[in-house]
C-alpha cells in the first residue's frame, strides 16, 4: 500500500492503521526526519520521500513496483484566501498538490495496480463543500480531484480497479485547526472525526469481499448533545 500525506493526521493514521493490520506500506510525504521517525515505529513500512509541489520528479521518486493493492491520496494543502488574495502562485500549488500530482503518481501506478486488481482511496472534502467564501481555490482542488476519481472508476472498471472517494466531514488534525483559526471558527478536537476513526474506515473499505466496493463514502462526526 502507498499512502501519500503520510506524515499529516490523517495520512498518520492510515498508514499506522495498516502496518497494524500487516499490510506492507510505504509512507509518503516531503518531510523525510519525520517518515524516518513514523517507519521505525511500523512494522513492515518503509519510507518514500516525495515532493508533491514538483509532479514532473515523482517518476524518479516513486518505486518500481510489480503490484500494488492499495493506493490512498491523503495529501492536501488548504489555504484561506479570497479570490482578491488569491496569487497565481498559490492557485497553482493548491491545485498541483491536491490534484495534479494525484493524477500523476495514480498514472504512474496504474500498470501495478491494474495488474493487482487494486483499489485507489481519495481523501476528498467535507461532504457538500462548494463555494466556499475565502476558499476557492481549496474548493476548486476537491471538485476537480472528484471527476479525476470519477473519470479513473470508468475507465478503469475493464481492470477490475476499485476507486473510492471519501468526503469526511471536520477531522481531528493540525490542519484543520488552522483552516477554522483563519476562518474565525472554534475547534474542539473531541467534536471532530479523530483520524484513527477514519483510517478504520479506509481499511474497511479495502477488507471488504471482492464482489462489491463502496465508490463513495460520507464520514460525518457524531452529534453532541
């Protein structure tokens, strides 16, 4: 399994989720003191040192794999920022993270995938997220990695590929702190999705029999009283 935005909340959480479950796992991510420290608390993981802001280096970063079972995008960059504040520069590394890069390191990928009949997880936004004032461009990212997961379930059906959006409402991480500082908005970590809740949920969706798969899936916190 390659899992990118290891080293954020939720990449964290999946990738310690399925080294607990055996699986063989690579982590993702730019920050590699941080990959090292992680690997060497998993079993069975090793590190894979990736900087999604460059998509036209992933090809010598990325392994050469025979098969590859599992492949979850969890990596996401979300500034808050009007339309007005918005420069062309940050535009183009929300959507070359959030977007781009997925669609290449998944093209890369797609002769071990479809060889294992495999299954590819995006991490997408909040369930219903659109137009979102002071966040177009993080809006913009999740619309357009939706038809990305949308176009690859088609074509790739032939395979047997499985491909599965996740639309997680509000998730326990650092990330997500900061977005709802920028916004004004409270954040209490307890009334959020905790990221080891979601990670059950990703490796749900990849334990379950071979005849059926769940192409999208909402995630919401429970409600307090």
């Amino acid at each position: 399994m390659l899992i990118t935005g290891a080293t954020g909340g939720i990449g964290a959480a999946v990738a310690r989720a399925a080294a607990d479950r055996s699986y063989r796992v690579m982590a993702a991510g730019r920050d590699t003191g941080q990959l090292d420290r992680q690997c060497a608390e998993m079993p069975g993981s090793i590190p894979g040192p990736l900087d999604l802001r460059s998509p036209g280096g992933l090809a010598a970063s990325l392994p050469a794999l025979d098969r590859l079972d599992a492949l979850v995008h969890c990596a996401g960059v979300a500034e808050v920022a009007s339309v007005e504040e918005t420069p062309h520069s940050m535009w183009l590394e929300t959507l070359t993270v959030n977007v781009v890069a997925a669609a290449e390191i998944t093209r890369m990928l797609l002769p071990a995938l479809r060889r294992a009949a495999g299954h590819v997880v995006f991490i997408n936004a909040a369930p219903g997220l659109h137009a979102v004032p002071r966040w177009s461009a993080y809006a913009a990212s999740k619309t357009a990695l939706r038809e990305l997961a949308d176009s690859l379930r088609a074509e790739e059906a032939p395979y047997g590929l499985r491909v599965t959006t996740i639309y997680p409402g509000g998730t326990a991480t650092d990330l997500l702190a900061k977005v709802r500082a920028r916004f004004g908005r409270p954040y209490h970590a307890a009334d959020c999705i905790q990221p080891a809740t979601l990670a059950s949920v990703v490796l749900t969706l990849l334990d379950m029999r071979d005849d059926a798969y769940l192409p999208e899936v909402s995630v919401l916190p429970t409600p307090r009283r």
